[in-house]
C-alpha cells in the first residue's frame, strides 16, 4: 500500500488518537470558565512585539473587555504571554485513566489563549470542542458494532435458512426500515425525563441507533447471501459433510467482509449526525458536558451568528469527523471493489 | 382490467402492509417508553389539566394504552395536545402542509440541478468538470445539514437578504411572495445535500447506459447529442432515480427535522421535536405515526409511478 492510499486510514486513526487525548491537547478543562472573557474572539498569536523585534516564539496579548455593553474586547499589549509547551494548569485524566497536569501549550495565567474564542460563559471553544469528539466518536464507533453486530447475523440466517425465518425476520427489517429514525429516537428519549444524566441517555441512544440500524445491513446481506449459497464451494463442503452453521461462518462470512467494511465507513457519519442533532435539541449530552450539538445550540441566535462566528467552529471538527469516515469509506469501496466507479 | 392487475392489486397489499407496519410502530413506541422506565401515563399529569380525556390517564400496562391508541386513531382521534389543548390531528393538519411545500421544492429543487449536472458529469467523464463535480458532492455529503443551515443563517442575519426563519413576517407582507421568501433558505439547505445524493445516482445510471449499443447506433445517425443524452438515454437511466426520489421522503424528512428546528419553519419536524421537549407526548406519538406515513407514501408513490412509466417491471408479490 502506498502513502497516499493509506492516506484516509492514517487520517481517522489520528482523529480517533486526538480525541483520546483531548484532555492533554486542550489547554483548558471543558468546564472551565473566565466570566472577564465571556465571547472573547479568537486569540491573536504575535510574532512582533510593540517595538518592532521579531520573535521564534509566539506570544499573546491579554484580552480586556473595552465595551462591555457592545461585548468588544481590546489587546493590553503592555505584558507579552509568550505561548508555552508543556505547561502545567489545571488537572485531567488521560484517556480517561492516567492523572496529568500538563498540557500541550498554554500561556501562563492571566493569559488567556481561546485559539477558537470563548463561550458566553468565558469557556474555551477549542477545548470543549476537543472533549467533545469523544462522545460523538465513541458513540459512532458503539453504533455501528451494534447495528452489524446485529444486521449481519440477521441477514445471514434469512438468507441461508429461507423460508419461514427469512419470510419473517425480513417483515421486521420492512418495519424497522420504515421507521422515521429521528423522530422515533425523538419520540422514546421524550419519554425519559429531561434531566436524565448523560450516561445512561447516551446508552439508550446508542442501544436506539443500533436496534434501528441493523435492517438495512441485514437486507444487503441476505441478498449477498442468497447468491453465495448457490456457489459451488457451499455445495463442496455441504457434500463433505460440513454444519449449516461452519459454512456460514467459515465459508460465507468473509465474502461479506467488503461489504460489511465499506457499509460500516460509511453509515458511521450517520450516526455522529444523529448525536448532533439530538444534542442540539437538547435531548441527548446536555451541560455542562460539552457535545458539538449543544455547542451549535449556542450559536443558535441571530445576535451570536452576528457578531461571534466562532460559535460555529464545532461544525468544523464535525465536519473533518464526517470527511474522515467517508474518505475512509470510499477508500475501502476502492480496496475491495478497484473496478468501481471513482466518486 | 390490465391496469387493475398492473397497479391495483400491487397497491392494496402494500396499502395492507403499510397499515400493519404503523399499528406495529404505535406499538413500538408505547413499548421502547415503557422499556426507557417511563409510563405513557406519567406525561399526562400536569396540574390544572383536566383534558386527555380521550387518552386515558389511568395505570394500563403500554400494550393496552398501544391498542386504545390505534383503536381511537382508526376512528381519527389522536388525543389532545396537552400544551395547545388542541386535537392532535388538527395540529397536524396544519404542520404537514408546510412540510409537504419545504420537501416538493427541495425534491424539485434538486432534480432540476442534478439531472443536467448528472448528465453532463457522465457524458465528460473524467473531464475537469466531471472530477469538479465529484469534489462538490464528496464535500456536500459530508456537510451536515444541522450545520449548513446554522451557516445559511448565518449569512442571512449578516447580509440581511433573507428572513431569520419562519413563514411569514406576519407584519409587512403576507400572502404567496411572502411565504416563498421564506421558504428559499430551508430549501436551499436541503436541495444542496439532496442534489449531491441524486447527482451520483444520474452519473452512475448515465454511466450503464452509455455503454449501450442503441445509443452508439444513435450516435453514428449523427442525431443531435442533447436529443440523444436527454431523449434516448435518460429515461432508461432514471429508474433508479425515481426509486431514489421515493426513498429521500425518509431523507428529507429527517433532514428537515433539523433545518425546520434552526430555521423555524412550523412543519411536522419541529411540531414533533417541540412536542418532545414540552414532553407533549400525544403530539409526539401523532408526529412520528405521520411520518411514518409520509415515509412509506413516498415509496409507494415511487413505486406505483415505476410502474406507470416502464411496464417492463411486473408486479411482484411477495
């Protein structure tokens, strides 16, 4: 393989890696706020100081609010914050388990470096956004296990056994398919109480996503598995005696490898999606634990999308998150598939 | 009697189908709310409230509430809406028309965009503007419509060209011109993802055909190229767009959902996410059985007009 078709994978891996790490490259905690640098616009990075002299290293100004009513904010170029790697501030876990206190870069306080602005409550976009993929990556990942977990055996047996089973597990693929996915999601997490914590709504969601992703897995593969079962080598080792259930597993199941590793890239981003909107409805990971849904939330104002465009940067990080599974999805078709259509 | 055989019979058993699937889904419904640890009933408390009197407050287990529901819904009450203390089917009466508007034009929207584009990309395959147009669609594909419609709003508070949401100013001008002024942005938001889905299909549909021999035949008559790639190749590539069109009823709508909630638009996507927050439960139920039926009239629509247009395809029953 080369670089460039190792490319996408590389890309994914890294954004999987980032989001463990988000603690160690966010120079704030999450919940962190500065009420004096409420919807502070992005910090400038400085090369050049007042009089004139160049610098290697970066430094930032401290932001002081000049017009609290209009919400402006002026640079107090008299202390210079260089940007430091390494700094020690305020205390996380690392990947959920090691206790750390330094971070990747930081000014030293009361420096502030918003690399992507504050919130109204003064809290660090960059970094919520950061601890934010978490959840919607881990949440994506959950998903789509489940829903092949469940698809792929489904459709196998349907496809293999026929008759009654296939007759009746195919009925409740038709039914799961015409669900209206959202508003059904909708309609059960409106029946937990709205103060839910954020676990246990997180795991009905991610039980919902996967209980309503499996049908159109299983319809794919049944039909796969319709064509295979007539091939010769099922045949040949039914002949030698082989079980219904070892030439399912041993001999059917890796013909549907391509498909089940492409559909998987690619119904991913679905499911990052529907996490979005949940949590920009309010009904999925609700505050103070930072979702890009609730963060889009925020910017939900006409005032906000005036005047504090950063607001909107979580759609950037879903976005590349998107990019990524797709580009990943299409590199897989490509793998599997090299005569397929370039698209 | 042809025609009877053709789209009738087809029609009845799907209509059968569709029925049980909503009663399947009412049951559904009842039964993940009670599996989630909430009763139905619970939502119903509200102090000072004494209506519902349709949906019974009292203690029945979800499969007993499920069959009373469809019981009453086969008679055409849907309970009351507990925050506007109106028939549920009247609430929904007058949100699915604005849904309907916001999906046919971003449906239209979309085909009059990707069918030329579609077409163009398969015929210059390879082309610049072929592997342009490739880039668009990868890209829009990956733009979340949660997203694109934050952006769209964006531009119009800065810009001021469009209304900040909803579907009529109510004060200045009202009427068709008001309501279409409205409806541009939403739809804007939703023909851009719509167009990169159907623009794949067209390419890859054009690309079969292409390959045809009717058509090089038609080529060495020297008739004229648009003639040939509209007149003689399209049609036999759009089968699987029409079933395509069918399917993005499910797209659209929760699609929709979201650029309904950002952008006000009082359709059936923000009446049912607006039910669920103020835990309007009769509401919510009303809004997810209605589109679970737009979703399958969008397939059966799709389905019967396949029909119409290529008798080739017969009627399967299964």
């Amino acid at each position: 393989m080369t670089i460039r078709a190792r490319a996408p994978y590389i890309v994914l891996a890294a954004l999987y890696l980032l989001s463990g790490l988000a603690g160690f490259l966010s120079p704030y905690r999450y919940q962190e706020q500065d009420r004096n640098h409420f919807y502070a616009p992005p910090t400038k990075l400085h090369f050049q100081d007042t009089a004139g002299r160049w610098h290697l290293r970066p430094f930032v100004y401290r932001m002081v609010l000049s017009d609290p009513l209009e919400v402006r904010y002026q640079e107090d170029p008299s202390v210079a914050y260089p940007v430091k790697f390494f700094v020690a501030g305020s205390s996380y876990r690392l990947l959920g388990l090691f206790p750390m206190r330094h971070h990747l870069f930081g000014v030293d306080a009361p420096g502030r470096i918003f690399l992507l602005g504050s919130d109204q409550l003064g809290r660090d976009v960059f970094s919520r956004s950061a601890y934010a993929s978490q959840v919607s990556l881990a949440l994506a990942l959950a998903a789509v296990l489940l829903s092949f977990g469940i698809g792929l055996p489904v459709g196998c047996v349907a496809g293999y056994y026929g008759g009654k089973t296939d007759t009746l597990l195919m009925w409740l693929a038709d039914l799961v398919l015409a669900i209206p996915g959202l508003y059904f999601i909708l309609a059960v997490r409106g029946a937990l109480p709205l103060d839910t914590p954020t676990l246990p709504a997180l795991a009905l969601l991610i039980l919902i996503l996967g209980l309503l992703g499996w049908a159109p897995v299983a319809r794919v593969v049944r039909a796969s598995t319709l064509s295979l079962k007539e091939r010769e080598f099922v045949l040949a080792s039914r002949a030698s005696g082989g079980s219904s259930a070892g030439i399912l597993i041993r001999h059917i199941a890796p013909h549907l490898a391509s498909f089940t590793f492409t559909q998987a890239a690619l119904t991913a981003p679905f499911y990052v999606l529907a996490e979005v909107t949940l949590s920009y409805l309010g009904l999925g990971v609700s505050e103070p634990l930072p979702s890009w849904g609730n963060m889009l939330t925020e910017a939900h104002n006409p005032v906000v999308l005036q005047r504090f465009w950063w607001m909107l940067s979580p759609g950037l990080f879903l976005f590349l998150t998107v990019v990524a599974w797709n580009w990943v999805g299409n590199a897989l078709r490509d793998f599997f598939d090299p005569h397929s259509e370039p698209l | 009697m042809e025609v009877a055989r053709r789209l009738l019979r087809p029609a009845l058993l799907r209509l059968a189908s569709s029925l049980l699937i909503v009663v399947a889904i009412v049951f559904l419904c009842h039964g993940m709310v009670s599996l989630a640890g909430g009763r139905f009933g619970d939502t119903w408390e509200r102090p000072g409230w004494t209506g519902g009197a349709t949906l019974g407050r009292e203690e029945l287990p979800w499969y007993a509430q499920s069959a009373r529901w469809v019981g009453l819904a086969a008679r055409g009450d849907l309970g009351d809406s507990l925050t506007y203390r109106r028939p549920v089917t009247e609430l929904l009466a007058a949100a699915i028309p604005h849904s309907l508007a916001l999906a046919l034009a971003a449906i239209l929207g979309a085909l009059a965009l990707s069918i030329p584009l579609g077409i163009l990309s398969a015929v210059k395959r390879g082309s610049y503007s072929d592997r342009l147009l490739a880039a668009a669609v990868f890209v829009q594909l990956s733009v979340p419509t949660l997203f694109l419609a934050l952006v769209a709003l964006m531009v119009a508070a800065r810009t001021g060209w469009f209304p900040l949401g909803g579907a009529g100013s109510g004060a200045g001008g009202s009427g068709l011109g008001d309501y279409l002024r409205h409806l541009f942005l939403p739809t804007l938001v939703l023909t851009a993802r719509l167009t990169a889905i159907y623009l794949r299909q067209v390419r890859a549909s054009m690309l079969d055909v292409l390959r045809e021999d009717y058509l090089r035949t038609a080529l060495a008559k020297g008739l004229p190229r648009m003639r040939i790639y509209f007149r003689h190749a399209f049609p036999n590539a759009s089968h699987a767009l029409i079933t395509l069109v069918g399917m993005s009823f499910a797209t659209v709508m929760s699609g929709a959902l979201a650029v309904e909630v950002v952008m006000s638009w009082p359709g059936l996507g923000r009446l049912t996410a607006e039910a669920v927050l103020s835990r309007d439960m009769p509401l919510a139920v009303g809004g997810v059985v209605a589109a679970t039926l737009a979703l399958l009239a969008g397939n059966a629509l799709a389905e019967a007009f396949l029909r119409v247009v290529d008798p080739r395809i017969q009627a399967e029953v299964r």
